[in-house]
C-alpha cells in the first residue's frame, strides 16, 4: 500500500522514542538539581531544613578523623581541585578530539567542566557564605567562600557529563545497557567521595555540598539537553 505524502510529514514530525527519552531524562535532572539546590540557598538563608545540621556533621566529622582516612581523601581532594580539574579536562578533551576525529563530544565536555567553574565562582559571590573554623582545615588555609563546594561541583559535573557522553548512546542498546548503568553508578559514587571528602577536611557545610550535588545534576542535564538537540536536528529531514 503506498504512503502518502501526509503521512511521510507525519511520521517526520514524530519524535523517535530515544529521543524523547532523552529530553524528558534532561529536563527531569535540571528540574531535580535545581530544586535541590535552591532548597539549600532557602535553607542557609533561613536557619530550617538541613542546615541546622550543618554545625552537628561538622563536629562530628572533626572529632572522628583518623590517620588512613585523612590520607585517602586528602588525595581524593587534591586530585579534584577545580583547577587541576579544569586542567585534566582540557587535556582529555584535547586528546578525545585528536584521537577520535570529532569535535562535539568532546567540546560539550570541556564546556560544561568550564561552565561548572564559572558557576562555582558566581554563586560563591552571589551567595558569600563563611567557611568552617580554619583551625578545622587539614590542607592548610583556604579564604575562599564556602557555597558552593567547588570540588564537588566541577567533579559532579566532570564524572555525569563524561560518562554520558561516553556511554549515553550505548544504554539505548540492550546488551550494554548494564555496562552504562555502572558508569552512571560509578559517576555518583566518585562525585559523593568527593564532597565527603570535603566535609571530612573540614572546608564545607553539608549544606554547601548537597547544593553542589544538584547544581551538579541540573548541569549535567543541560549538557544531555543540548547533545540531544543537535542529534534532533541532525536526523530531520530539514538537516
């Protein structure tokens, strides 16, 4: 039976199931991240929700130091300062670029490292929110403001963006579904080491690193929602 022109068009302006997947997993993660972390600015501005724990994880974290963990996450934290990050990210992204031929993938990644930089820097200002006590710090005296937590963000959103870039197009495939899954797993678990490791050394409040955790996330799903769009341009019949 031949097809009509009507519904050529028709089928033509129908999104394809993956794609849609995609806009409603982006839009889900920048509505999640941003809720969170507007609800920790309303909770430090206001004294309620889980900032009245901050002063109690502090204490506790401080009086519960021992010699191996403070090692481990003294590593963990250098390795994750914003500008060491900035730097592996170029690198790997220089690298990606000139191995694989491509220009996208691995300039979406630089962008969104560069941009969780810029993020820390502005609501740091925006927010100018005091450190902990310096004789808690472990790794010598830091004057920089408190939220957001700067490691934790530019590691969320180098791991989450990384990751999905890498394995984003492999989860739509059955038999590496599960191989995408543990990348996923593996991004939130090394993004949480990272802010514990923060808290651990003294530097934040638990407020400022569950903030950076969903500021994290809600770039993460810009860069998802941008990567989506340009493959749903390049597959219109338009394009």
């Amino acid at each position: 039976m031949p097809i009509t022109e009507r519904q050529q068009q028709r089928g033509a302006l129908r999104t394809p199931p993956s794609q849609r997947t995609v806009f409603f997993s982006a839009a889900a993660l920048l509505v999640a991240g941003e809720a969170v972390f507007w609800l920790m600015v309303a909770g430090i501005q206001t004294n309620s929700g889980l900032a009245v724990f901050d002063g109690g994880i502090h204490d506790a974290l401080v009086d519960h130091r021992s010699p191996l963990a403070t090692a481990v996450l003294t590593a963990v934290s250098t390795v994750t300062a914003p500008a060491v990050l900035t730097v592996i990210g170029g690198l790997l992204a220089l690298g990606w670029a000139l191995l694989r031929r491509e220009l996208w993938r691995p300039g979406l990644f630089l962008a969104a490292v560069l941009a969780a930089a810029c993020a820390t820097t502005l609501v740091k200002q925006m927010v100018s929110r005091a450190r902990p006590s310096a004789s808690d710090f472990l790794m010598g005296p830091d004057d920089a403001l408190s939220f957001p937590s700067g490691h934790t963000l530019g590691a969320g959103v180098f791991l989450l963006v990384l990751g999905y870039l890498l394995l984003g197009s492999a989860a739509a495939r059955p038999a590496r579904r599960s191989t995408a899954a543990l990348a996923l797993a593996g991004a939130v678990l090394g993004t949480l080491v990272v802010g514990f490791s923060r808290l651990y050394l003294g530097y934040h409040w638990l407020t400022d690193v569950v903030a950076s955790l969903g500021l994290a996330v809600a770039l993460a799903g810009v860069a998802v929602l941008v990567d989506g769009l340009r493959s749903a341009r390049r597959t219109s019949p338009d394009a």
